[in-house]
C-alpha cells in the first residue's frame, strides 16, 4: 500500500479501524470504490483525518448507517469514506431539562430506546428511520408526518459540534433551549448534505413520551376530498401530530382497485369499507389520555362532513401497521426502474400535485404511489416502471422532470430523494438554484475552500 | 456626520419628510431599550417599499458608509445603534400585513409591522401569531427577525426562527433575494435559519412569511403562591418531569410582585416568596384534568394558595402584571439594568443563590422574574446611576451573573441579543475557531462588513458604556 491517504489514516486509527483496497468496495459511492473507510472513535480523530485530508487534497464523504447515500449527485470525487458508527454515545440526558447531547453516529433507535426508559424522546418518526444515525438525519434534515406538531430536526437541534474541512472543530449554539448568543450555527449545519462540515455532536431539545398515541383514518374517492378535510382541520383548533395522506394517483378521478391503491392493509375496515375510496387519511393524536379521547370525534366528525367513506379509530398494533403501510414508500422498490421525489408545495396543491402525478404517469407509463404530509405540502412521489434498462429510466426521468418543471411553475420545492444511480447520473435530482445560490456558494467557497466536503453533490453541484 | 451631498440624494429619493437629519430629532434615534448605550447617527431614513431600501442600500454601498435597520427600538442589547455615524433605515413605515392565507396556515408582512397587529388582524379567524415578546404591543416583526425574539410562549412555541418560512432581503450591496418562501424544506442550505437571528448584520428583511397557528381551543392561566424561590422552581421542574409542557411558566420573586402590585394591581400577594404563573392551552377536552395534576404538583411542593382564572379578566390581569414588571421597577428604583442569561432548567435553584451573593457582595438589589420553563433568567439589577460607582458596580453585576450562567452550561443571551452590551462576553462561551466560523458566515453576507457593523464580535475598545449621558428611568421597555 503506497497510498499515503491510507498510510496516513492508518497511522491516525491503527489497522483495524481502517479498510482499503478490496474491502473498501462495499462502500462505493454511486458505483465509485472509495480509497479508504475510516472508522474513527473520537472527535480528536474525525479532525485528525480530515487535516490530512485537507493536506493530501482527498475528498471525504461523511457516512453514518449509508441509508440516505443515494440522495444528491453522484459526487465529482469519492476519496474517504468518513464512517461515525463508533461515535454513537449518548453523553448526556437530563430529563428535567428535556435535553440530551448525542454523538452524531448513533441510530435513532438507539437513541429513542435510551430515551425512552426515562420516558421521553426525540421528536422525529422519519420513515424506515431506525438505522440511520443523528448526524445523517440532521445532514439530510429528514423528517416524518409527526413533523407536523413537532416541525425537523432544525427545529430540535439546540447545539451543534462540527469539524471543518480543515479539520478544525468548533462548536454552535449550546446545551440550553433558548439561545440566541451569536449566529444560529445549528441551522447553517442542519440540511448542509455534508458539504459545509463534518457533524460530530448534537444537542437536541426532547418531548415527553406522549401517554396515548391514536389515529383517526378516513378513506375518501379523492384527493381533493381528502383536502377538503384537511383543510377543515387545519382551520380547526384541534392538535393534531401529523396529517398524511396515502394514495395511488390514477387519471380518472383516482378511482384504482383499493387492494391495489394506496390503502393500507388494517386501514378502512370500518363499517363502510366496501365502497370505499382509495385515498387515505392518516391523522395522528397523540398525549395524555383525555386529550386523545377529546379530539378523536371532532376529527371524526371533520372527515365525515368532508366526504370520508370510511372512518376507523386506530390504536396500538394497528396504528403500528398503519404507519408502516406508508412506510412501504420508502422501502427498495421491486420495481426494475422507479425514483421517489420529494416536493414541497402550500397544502391546498396537494391534490392538484396528485392529478399532475397522475397525468405523467399515465403519459409516460409509469406507476405512481404518494404518501403526502399534507399539513405541511411535503408530498412524496414514487414513480415505478415494470420497464428495465434505459427504456424504464426513460421512462422515471421524463415523468420526474415533468414534476420538476410543474414545481418550478408552482413556486414549488422539488428534488429526488431516491433513485438507481444509473438513473441519478443521467438527471440533476436537484430543483434549479435560486436567486439565493449566490449565497449558497459562497457559504461552500467560505466553509470548504478546496471543495473536498461531498463535492459536487447538493443542490447546484455544491 | 453623513456628507451633505449624500443627505441631499437621500433626499431627492425619499423626500425632506422622509429623511431625519436635524440633531435635534435624531436623538429620539440614539438608544434602543437598553438606555446605558447611546451613539447618534448621521442620518435617518423612512423607506416604504423594498426598492427604496434597495436603493438607500446602494448607496451606503457604493459610498461605504455603514447602515444599520431599525424597527421600533425595543431592543434590549443596543443591536440597532449607528455606531459608525451613518445611515438609519427605520422601517416603520413599512407595516403592512401583504397576505393571509389560513388554508396554508401562513402570512407575509412587512417587517415594520407591530407583533401584536398581526395576531389582532387574525385572530377573527381564529387565528394567531406565536412569539409574543412583551414588548409586543410595540416591537415589529422585523425587529423580532433579527432578534430571534421569544417571550414567556416559546416553552411551548418556540422562538421566532421555528415560525419564519421565508424572507425577501435587501443583502448588503443592494440586492433584493427570497430566503426560503411559503413551502418548507426547500434544497439548499437554510438561509432563513441563519438570517433570523442576525441581529441585523446580514442585511435587511423587506418581506417577512411567518406561520400562523389556529388559536387554542380554550386557555386556562393559574397561580402558585410559594414561601420560597426553591419551592417554585421545584415546582417547575416536576411539571417537566411529569411530561407536561404548559405553553408558559413564568417565576416572579418578591421584590417583583410588589413592585408590580404596587404599579398595576395584579392581584399578586405581597408576602409571598414567589409566584408562579402557568399557563395552559389546547383542546378544551382534559384541561381540567391537566389544571388538577399542576394544582397536585404544586401542593406537593408546599404551595401557600393555588388560584385559577376564573375569566378572562382575571387572566389578563395576571398576564399584565407578568408583561410590566420591568415598567414597575421604574417606581422603586432610579435605574436598573436586565439581564438575559439562560441555565438549564434543573440549575434554577442554583443561577438564583448565585444571582443573590452576587448582588450582596456588590450592595446591589437583584429582582427576578424569569422564563422559568426554559431557564430564560431576567435578573434585574437595582442601581442609582447618580451614586458615584453604582452604575460601573451594576454592569459588574452583570458580567458575573452571565459568567456563572454559562458555568452552569447555559447562554449569555435567551432572547436579547448580544449587540454592543454582551459582545466582549462572548469569548466566555465560544473559542477563536467558534467565532472565526461566525466571522466566515458573516462575510458571505457581507462581506464589507457595513451592515450594522461594531456588533456581536467582541471589540477591545468598547468599554460596557458608549456614552457618557446617563439616561432616566426607560419608561418604554419591556421584557
């Protein structure tokens, strides 16, 4: 081995924390084998290996559990694989506080499970979340429908440690819940894709367990029924924790075989399943006992007058179900060819984003399926073709940059969250940049001068 | 002093009745809340849209002259003084609430907008604005943007940064750009999360988009009465530990509900060692309940009397005497200086006996009321600047109780700013690589550093008072 990259690596970690040649290629980022993984057990090391890679010119990508490795452009150059499995402590949890400092390799699971035995949790329920780690849920800013009572991870972080491209470590922020002693260095890191720094610790704000978790789900033959319901709660005093609603666009009027629509087995047995609409709403309740039982029948209430066909209490295991049902969204598609796209849009589109989805799929010949935090306009889109090859990626791209382009008429966010990186190579997932990209680059050309931070991956080719 | 020949383009841009430059009416301009920090500027101006700011910033821009943004000037750390003796850009004519729409849950105002006008103009619908800093019914949103301003709901709420969706901005060399907008989760990095909070040095808010919540079912404010300090903050601290989050707690001591009684007629006993006020929101279903487990709680922690707003006059009355505890000092005291560290909840007690030893080894009087639920401290040092030492004593004070907070591991500042007042402190919190990473996010913004420039960063040659007038009672401040 006459890499100096991984000599000097080795140096910093010992052999055993260290893998090269051959054993890197699990690692491969977009199909690009990286020269060295490193698996560094403390701050000091993480800035240790990146001086060097600042010095050597490597370019490092940071890696918690990989899970969201394929969001972005395939970067210009894969050097480093910066893995923060071993940094995966809880450091401190002060219930009385609700606060708690994390290293940012540990999983969410972990974390909750920790916790949760002192009966509190860090509120975020981003889909099939389990493995991946604070540092990559807060580079990514991911979330879940509960973000709609308990908003991102940028809402939650309150401190912030980080190590610069140069291997420099400083620190945003601090320990208590409200603070605004400086700039807000939280919110430059949080959603940075890994390209402004390398995230090592974060303390985050935390929520008690809520004593009662329910759901109230209606079926409706529309989209714009749903909204219509959505829209009544959203002007209503009533607290809900999240809003979804799960479908499978289809272009007349959405009416698809419900078993093989977008609702969820255990979701619309209720006494009137049987004409049922295939669109689901999935509201969530959530806190002590009497809070819960004092919502349940206004939302009910709510969703009847707007349309529902179906209405059903969900608790428990079937809660449980419901939400995994949606989670479904977010697992490998069987799928030869698909992408799942990310746009964000004011609530009322909803529906009108549907009727779009389901227009290019039809035109294009595509599947779609949506899963669409309605309170806050977050919708996700997958789009699948039994088609494989270049003719199915054809196919996905072209129904993708059709949502692009509506996006941008709409004043809407977009980006594509996942896709094969066959098909990622041959399209931006990213929306066009902004007036603001100015800034943005400048922030990149301030933070990361010899641009080896992710480089060439987030938005505009940061 | 601003060239004449540049007063005179101001001029012929925005018209005589919109530029301030007689000496005489730009005192009104020298000071915000924080009265002990003083600097006349050279020139004020009243833009009424974005692309007069636009163009006034160009100007200061292509002049380098240094230009700081100025709302209503109830800020609490000297964030909008014109140290540089050049443009003040006030943005009060810019006040109008430019669209509501309740389906997305969000409006768009102009930053010279008053905090509370907005929750008024909602609130028919069932609707309201989140932070309400104190000083509310005064105190613009523009103003609440830089700041990052909170007030006694953030327990529950947050602060402003977790209800601004989206900003147009005047950058420092003159160009209007959107940060963010009306969805969420836009790609990129989080530009409106870096500007609010700002203190106004990253350029100037024309447009601001925040979230508009639907006002709660039913709201329910009650009073602890306690012997002791200890006894109160206990208090709090279980309610937290039982997995309650009231949408406030707030602590007053003694010397406050008596100034306050003494002013207003809250209805605060007199005798007690501490009030706690709590305040409850959200569906009418379990509210009752949720006031039983509190009253339980309290008791537990030997509260004297536990009494609940029986309407909503009564509520008021107790919330009114919480918003002007710093306007009853006024009365027993010449001066007084606020402070705004923050602790972690559970060192409460501790920050307390601090602040008290450190008031008796300097002869000064410290009251306290404070954001109990987030650790959000006011300390209230009592001084007559006419004593010769008493004032330099009181910023001593001051220094000693924001260095024990952050020994505790918490913050100089919850929702004031650091300004001019705190900025040699910073060092007590951040290391040169902290603020070296501030200075670059900074100088991406700006990067001829003459929007509000003299702020934040710690600056050897500012002595804790830039003036030598020593002010009055400030009738018009609050916390």
């Amino acid at each position: 081995m006459d890499d100096r990259l991984v000599q000097e690596a080795e140096q910093i970690l010992g052999a055993a924390h260290l893998l090269a040649g051959a054993d890197a290629a699990p690692y491969a980022v977009d199909g690009m084998v990286p020269r060295a993984v490193a698996f560094p057990e403390s701050v000091e090391e993480v800035a240790a290996l990146l001086g060097v890679a600042h010095r050597l010119g490597a370019a490092v990508i940071p890696w918690g559990a990989g899970t969201r490795q394929d969001l972005g452009r395939p970067p210009k150059r894969a050097d480093l694989i910066l893995g923060l499995r071993r940094l995966n402590r809880v450091l401190e949890h002060e219930p009385g506080d609700l606060t708690a400092s994390v290293q940012a390799g540990i999983a969410l699971g972990a974390l909750q499970e920790a916790l949760g035995a002192r009966g509190q949790w860090l509120a975020l329920d981003p889909p099939r979340g389990h493995q991946a780690t604070l540092g990559g849920l807060a580079a990514t800013n991911v979330a879940g429908p509960r973000r709609f009572r308990y908003g991102t991870l940028r809402d939650m972080v309150i401190g912030i440690r980080v190590v610069g491209a140069d291997g420099t470590v400083t620190k945003g922020g601090g320990k208590v819940v409200k603070n605004v002693t400086g700039y807000d260095m939280n919110k430059l890191y949080v959603g940075s894709l890994g390209t402004l720094a390398v995230i090592v610790e974060l303390n985050v704000r935390l929520h008690p367990v809520p004593a009662v978790r329910a759901a109230v789900a209606g079926t409706f033959r529309s989209p714009d029924e749903a909204w219509g319901a959505t829209r009544a709660i959203l002007h209503s005093p009533l607290q809900p924790v999240s809003l979804v609603l799960m479908g499978e666009p289809t272009e007349h009027g959405g009416v698809r075989g419900s078993a093989a629509g977008g609702a969820p087995a255990g979701i619309g047995s209720g006494p009137v399943a049987e004409d049922a609409g295939p669109w689901v709403l999935l509201v969530g309740i959530e806190g002590f006992p009497e809070v819960v039982a004092g919502q349940r029948q206004p939302l009910h209430d709510l969703c009847l007058r707007a349309g529902a066909r179906s209405l059903t209490a969900l608790e428990g295991e079937e809660l449980v179900a419901a939400e995994s049902a949606m989670g479904t969204l977010w697992d490998l598609p069987s799928a030869p060819c698909w992408a799942r796209c990310r746009l964000s849009t004011v609530p009322a589109r909803v529906p009108k984003l549907c009727e779009v989805a389901a227009g290019l799929g039809a035109e294009h010949g595509l599947r779609a399926r949506v899963a669409s935090f309605i309170g806050n306009g977050i919708t996700h889109v997958l789009l699948m073709t039994d088609a494989g090859g270049t003719v199915g990626e054809d196919r996905v791209i072209a129904a993708a940059e059709g949502l692009k382009a509506w996006a941008a008429g709409e004043q809407a966010a977009y980006v594509m969250e996942a896709a094969p990186v066959a098909l990622r190579r041959r399209v931006d997932p990213w929306e066009a940049p902004r007036g603001d990209f100015r800034l943005m680059a400048g922030l990149k050309a301030a933070f990361d001068p010899e641009g080896i931070l992710n480089p060439g991956r987030f938005i505009g080719g940061l | 002093m601003v060239e004449a020949r540049i007063v005179r383009e101001l001029t012929a841009l925005l018209g005589p009745e919109r530029v301030v430059g007689d000496p005489h009416d730009l005192i009104v301009y020298e000071c915000d809340g924080l009265t002990l920090e003083r600097a006349t500027p050279g020139v004020v101006v009243l833009p009424e849209t974005a692309e007069e700011v636009a163009r006034i910033v160009k100007i200061a821009h292509r002049e380098q002259l240094p230009f700081v943004a100025r709302g209503a000037g109830t800020g609490l750390s000297g964030g909008c003084l014109d140290l540089g003796g050049g443009i003040i850009i006030s943005m009060a004519r810019m006040d109008r609430i430019l669209e509501v729409d309740f389906d997305s849950r969000l409006a768009m105002v102009e930053p010279g907008l008053v905090n509370l006008w907005l929750t008024n103009a909602v609130s028919k619908h069932g609707f309201l604005y989140a932070p309400d800093p104190s000083s509310q019914s005064a105190c613009t949103i523009g103003g609440n943007v830089a700041e990052n301003s909170g007030g006694p709901h953030t327990l529950k709420y947050g602060t402003t940064t977790n209800h601004v969706l989206g900003l147009e901005v005047v950058l420092p060399d003159g160009e209007i750009v959107w940060l963010g907008g009306r969805v969420q989760d836009r790609p990129g990095y989080d530009l409106t999360g870096v500007f609010v909070g700002s203190e106004g040095t990253f350029g100037i808010a024309t447009k601001v988009v925040v979230r508009l919540l639907p006002a709660p079912e039913a709201v329910l404010t009650m009073l602890g009465v306690f012997e002791t300090m200890d006894d109160a903050g206990n208090t709090v601290s279980q309610i937290i530990r039982e997995g309650i989050v009231p949408a406030a707690l707030e602590i007053m001591d003694q010397l406050t509900t008596q100034a306050v009684e003494d002013y207003i007629h809250a209805g605060y006993p007199r005798d007690a060692g501490a009030v706690l006020l709590v305040e409850l929101d959200g569906p009418r279903a379990g509210m009752a309940l949720q006031a039983d487990r509190i009253t339980r709680i309290c008791r537990e922690n030997h509260a004297r009397e536990v009494r609940i707003a029986k309407d909503d006059e009564e509520r008021q009355k107790l919330w009114k005497g919480r918003k002007s505890a710093f306007g009853a000092y006024g009365r027993i005291t010449p001066n007084f200086y606020v402070m705004d560290g923050v602790v972690p909840r559970t060192r409460l007690p501790e920050i307390l006996r601090q602040i008290e030893e450190i008031g008796a080894r300097h002869g000064l009087r410290i009251a306290n009321v404070f954001h109990a639920g987030d650790g959000n401290l006011h300390p209230m040092v009592l001084y007559d600047g006419r004593i010769p030492e008493q004032t330099s004593r009181a910023l001593q004070c001051g220094e000693e109780i924001l260095r024990a907070c952050v020994d505790l591991g918490g913050a100089l500042t919850g929702e004031h700013g650091i300004g001019v007042e705190k900025q040699n402190f910073m060092p007590m919190m951040f290391s040169p690589a902290d603020l070296a990473a501030m200075e670059r996010l900074k100088q991406v913004f700006s990067p001829d550093n003459l929007c509000n420039p003299g702020k934040i960063f710690p600056n050897p040659s500012h002595h804790g008072e830039t003036t030598q007038r020593m002010p009055g009672i400030p009738g018009g401040a609050w916390i």
